[in-house]
C-alpha cells in the first residue's frame, strides 16, 4: 500500500486553511481531489495539524468540487 503525507497549512487560529499532498513518488503539491481516497487516508501520515483537522478540510474540499 502506498504511503503518503499531507501537510497542513494553517492561519492566525491554527485552522486548516490548505493542504498539500505528498506520495511516494514526487515532491509535495497541492492536494487534489483524486488524492483523497479511502486507501490513501488510511495509511497517511498528517503533519502541520491534528489528523482530525486536515481530515475534516480534505472531506469539506472534496465535497466543495
């Protein structure tokens, strides 16, 4: 499985404000709607903001496309 890193961006009040994405393969980009799948997230690591944050911001910026 294909392990990969989204870092988060934040603002004045530590809220998720933008996420970047990261695989195996190349250098950090930002995030994507097709890097947000179910196999993806389940073997990601998070930095920047609590795993919960980002994955609350990836599920509004999915949702928002």
């Amino acid at each position: 499985m294909e392990k990969c890193l989204f870092v988060a961006e934040t603002d004045d009040s530590n809220a998720v404000s933008h996420v970047w994405f990261r695989n195996e393969q190349g250098l950090p980009r930002p995030v994507q709607p097709r890097d947000v799948t179910p196999d993806l997230l389940s073997n990601a690591e998070f930095f920047g903001a609590p795993a919960e944050s980002i994955s609350a911001w990836l599920e509004r910026f999915v949702r928002d496309q």
